[in-house]
C-alpha cells in the first residue's frame, strides 16, 4: 500500500504487514530488512520501507503501574494520547513530550524525543527504565543502563535501526492538576526572544513561536510560552472542583486537502502578524488546559492538509550556544528574503546533551514547515548550509529529504552509529528509506 509520514511527503508504494506477537516480527525478519513503525507521525520516510515495514498497532496493551513510583510498563504500540487518558485522573502526566500525543511508545524511544522542558529534563530517554528490543536473529533483550547498555544507549534516538522495541518501562511525572500556569511574554526581535529564554531558565516549560517574515528590526519577534503544572491549591474556585479538567476532544478539522497556493507570502505574513499582535494583547499569566498548552495542533485533525496534496517538510535543526544567535539569524534572514514564511516556527531552548545518537545539544533548535515545491526544496538546502556552516545538526523524526553528506556533515556521530549497525549485526536486519538514503 501507498505510505507517507505525517508530511505527505515522500509517498512510496510499501509491504506493510501487522504482526500480533513476536513470533510473527521473526518471521519477518526472514524476509530482509524491515522497519518497525508506529503512529506513522515521522514527517518524512523514517518508518517506511518499501520491502517490509511492520506496523505495530496490535502491540498496544498496558502491562503493569506502579502508583508509588509512577512507572509504567507498555508495549511499543501504546500511544501517549492513551497514557495520558489512563492516568492523569490519577495524578501522573508524562515527564517529556513532543508536540503530539497521537504518537506511540516505542515511536517516542526511537526517535529520544523531547519537549518543551529540554533546557531543565532532557530527552524522553532519561525517563525510561528499560527496553525489550528483538535483534536481527528474533532474540529478544532487556537493555537498560545496568543490562546490555550499548544496546540501550543507541536504541534511544537510534530511529529503529538497532532492532524492534516490543515493551518498555518509563516514569510518569506525578502532578496535581491538568491545569498549566501559562505565561506569554512578547519579544519585538530576537535578540530579546533569547534573552528572554535565557531569563526564564528554570521555568519548567519554555516555547516560541516566531515570526519567521519579520524583517530588518523586528527579525525574530516572538511571543515565548512558559508553563508550570498548577497546584491544585493555585486553582481558582471554578478549575478547583475538576482539577485535571475536561478530556481532550477535538475542536474541528480539515476535512480536504487545501489549494496550493493557500499558502503564500501574503497569506503567512498576514496571519503571522495578527498572531503576533494578538499574543502581546493577551500577554500574562492564565489557567491553560493541558492539551491546548502542550498539543494545541492535535485539537485539529488532518491539520497536515492545509499544505495541499503535495503535502510539506519541515526544518528542524539544533545550533551550539556559542553560535546560535547568528545562526538564527542567518537562517530567519534567509527565510525572510526568500518570502516562504512557516507559520509554525518554533524556537525551543536545549540543555544538556544525553543521548548517544540523540537530536538534541546544548543551544537552540528552530522547526519550520514548508510546503512541498521545487522552490522550498531548493530552500532548504540553503538552511542546511547554514545550519553546517554554524556546527548545528539536523532531527531524523522530522527529515524528508537531507542527503547523506549533509548528515555526515552535520554530525560524526553517523558515522558511528553507521559502523556500529554493520558490526553488531543490526544492518542486515533493519532498514527504512531514511537510513538507506542517509547511508546509515
């Protein structure tokens, strides 16, 4: 069947099959490579392959919690819209999330996610126990920081390609509330964007949104989010009775795919500046629900539509501190002047570096959605250049359409983690059109 990302972009004719238990995953294998995948939210082909791509949504029960501890044993499948509706009624959120629920278990370990708490918890691996994952030959192995640790350390962020994840352990966050104190401050360029990021550092959560058409002096102007989970004691009387709030329901949804030109210069920039200057009216703190703070795209499904049928790509890279202003700035000018804007461009603040092959480095991280077109392609190649030229590297969950000299350029850890999969065994065994077009 015809398969994509969450971009749309690139579709490509696959074998898919549904295995229900492990025995069906081994006599997968015998067939070649194969890709595990799970909610298919990738942008781009990291859980595609065109010969033997394994879709896991049989592997979706709940095994085991731990109401002291918080920690929770899944299978691979489970999908984090699915943990949260189990137990934050109990008291317990997850402590890293990416920016959609509607992804699953093993998606999340695969690609080390991480949130809007990067700068102060790190990747969604710091927050897993252990990991069964079933090698190239069907031998299934607990790894852990303790136990088979290499294995452990490059399955997390290693896209897939050390084996198929089948159950793990991770903690949950204990919370008092569904509510998040929410707090938006304005910054008219971003030189105050990344003081502003800079200031707030222990502030939990911390999240931009930036104009990325905005020109000359207002080049980078944000409205930065901040949150912290609300004690029930903070709640005012009308949020007190309810402390984690109505479930999450959809608030509409993009029922066909729009034209292409929908989106354009004048149509970003217009939104983009409304957006910027309702924020600053509505600037200060507020009661937000969970769902619309840390998902507020989910809330509209089939979002990707408004790309058009071509579907679209999205940019993310990583910048080093030392270099990230002019990084940015190189990156938002380039955008800017070539008249593409993204009406999603989020700027995120990064702390440590945790994982062995995982996305994040100290510094910042920006992520821009294009609609697919010569002319963005074309684009992006410019982004990367300046992304290289600075020492930044690039997001696997998100890419599309990076070449292969681009990403060993970007980072010797690919190297690495290349030469790794040919020793260990794990190359003959696992492949998706991402690692076989990265020369991974």
């Amino acid at each position: 069947m015809k398969l994509a990302g969450w971009g749309r972009y690139p579709v490509a004719d696959c074998r898919l099959r549904a295995p229900r238990d492990a025995d069906a995953i081994t006599a997968a294998l015998a067939d070649g490579p194969l890709i595990a995948r799970g909610a298919g939210r990738a942008y781009g082909d990291s859980a595609m392959s065109a010969a033997n791509t394994l879709e896991m949504r049989h592997f979706n029960r709940m095994l085991a919690f731990d109401p002291d501890t918080g920690r929770l044993e899944a299978e691979a499948g489970v999908l984090l819209a699915d943990i949260i509706a189990s137990f934050l009624p109990r008291g317990w959120f997850p402590a890293v999330t990416p920016g959609t629920k509607f992804v699953s278990l093993g998606g999340m370990i695969a690609a080390d996610v991480h949130g809007k708490n990067h700068h102060r918890d790190g990747t969604f691996g710091n927050f897993v126990d252990w990991i069964d994952v079933m090698g190239a030959e069907g031998q299934v192995r607990r790894c852990s920081r303790g136990e088979n640790p290499d294995l452990f350390a490059w399955t997390l962020g290693g896209m897939g390609l050390t084996g198929v994840i089948l159950r793990a352990a991770i903690r949950l966050r204990p919370v008092e509330s569904g509510w998040i104190r929410q707090e938006t401050r304005p910054a008219p360029d971003l030189d105050a964007a990344m003081a502003a990021f800079e200031a707030t550092g222990d502030r939990t959560y911390s999240v931009a949104w930036l104009d990325c058409l905005a020109r000359g002096r207002a080049l980078g102007r944000s409205l930065l989010m901040l949150g912290e989970h609300a004690l029930r004691a903070d709640l005012p009387a009308t949020l007190w009775r309810d402390p984690f709030g109505p479930p999450a329901t959809p608030r509409g949804r993009v029922p066909l795919d729009l034209p292409g030109i929908t989106l354009n210069r004048y149509s970003v920039g217009l939104f983009n500046a409304v957006h910027y200057r309702l924020g600053a009216r509505r600037a200060g703190p507020v009661f937000e629900h969970w769902d619309r703070f840390f998902y507020p795209l989910d809330g509209i499904l089939g979002w990707n539509r408004i790309y058009g049928r071509r579907g679209f790509v999205q940019f993310q890279c990583a910048l080093p501190e030392p270099q990230a202003h002019r990084g940015l700035e190189a990156l938002l000018r380039t955008v800017s002047d070539a008249g593409q804007g993204s009406f999603l461009a989020v700027l995120k603040k990064f702390g440590a570096e945790t994982g062995r092959f995982s996305f994040p480095m100290p510094g910042y991280t920006l992520s821009l959605d294009f609609p697919v077109s010569t002319r963005t392609l074309r684009l992006m190649d410019q982004l990367d250049q300046i992304t290289l030229d600075h020492g930044g590297r690039f997001y696997l969950a998100k890419d599309a359409r990076m070449s292969a000299a681009t990403l060993h350029a970007s980072d010797d850890r690919a190297d690495a983690f290349a030469r790794m999969r040919r020793q260990a065994g794990h190359a003959g065994g696992f492949a998706s059109m991402q690692s076989e077009r990265l020369g991974l």
